[in-house]
C-alpha cells in the first residue's frame, strides 16, 4: 500500500487485524458454547437408561449446565459481536482496496490519505457507538429484571 511509516495506512491495517481477531474470537466461543448446549440437551434424554446412580443429579446438572451457557451467551453477546465485528473488519478492508485502486471516493480528492483517515475513524467510531449502545441495553434490561 503505501510505507510501514505511513500512520493512516498503520492505524487502518490494526484496525483490520483487531476487529479480524475480536470476530474470529467471538465465533470460536459462541460455536463452542451451542455445542456444549446441543450435546447436553441430546443426553438428557438417553439418561434414564443409563444404569447411573442419582441418574436425576445428573440430568438436573446437565439442564443447570444448559441455563448457564446460554446465559453467558446473552450476557456476553458473542453472536451479535462476531457478526458486527465482522461486519466492521470487512468494511474497513473495502476501504482499504478502494483506497489502494485510487477509485471513488478517492480518486480526484486533493488528499486521498485525509479521506481515508476521516472514513476510518467513522467506521471505527460507528462500532464503538453500536457497541455502547448495546452495553446499555443490556444494562437497562437487567436493571428492570
């Protein structure tokens, strides 16, 4: 693209890299935690023809095991964050080819690396909106509950 010195150029590629990380972090876990969900929630059934004793412990702590990770799904919105995160990496990536094909909007500007560095921070700043935003409803919500 352009040089390692090149602050906009710098600050866009970590941006790329920590929403990229941050998604693909966000997907492992939420993946991970709906199978442990789905597995429990299969056995349950099949228990009681297991010769297991307190076999009803055991289906109790599986349903417990169930609430608690679905829980934790809510609480930590692994989902929403996996999807806007990849949503705001993959904007920020669109950003960057255009930028480096000089197409609109930035070809015919009198500084290119300004628009970039103005377009960046809004995507960056429209996130980080979204994403107070969200930490409030939430908040709200089990204020109310």
């Amino acid at each position: 693209m352009t040089t390692d010195a090149d602050p906009i150029v710098n600050r866009l590629e970590d941006q790329i890299d920590w929403y990229d990380r941050k998604s693909s972090s966000n997907q492992k876990i939420y993946k991970r935690i709906k199978v442990m969900e789905i597995v429990a929630a299969a056995v349950i059934p099949f228990l009681p023809a297991l010769p297991i004793v307190h076999i009803d412990w055991v289906a109790g702590g599986l349903g417990v095991l169930i609430t608690v990770l679905e829980g934790l799904l809510h609480l930590n919105q692994y989902q929403q964050n996996w999807i806007a995160y990849r949503s705001t990496c993959e904007s920020l990536k669109h950003e960057k080819y255009v930028y480096i094909a000089k197409a609109s909007p930035y070809n015919g500007v009198a500084d290119a690396r300004a628009l970039l560095a103005e377009r960046v921070e809004s995507l960056v700043s429209q996130e980080h909106a979204k994403w107070a935003s969200a930490q409030q409803e939430t908040t709200k919500k089990q204020a109310a509950a």
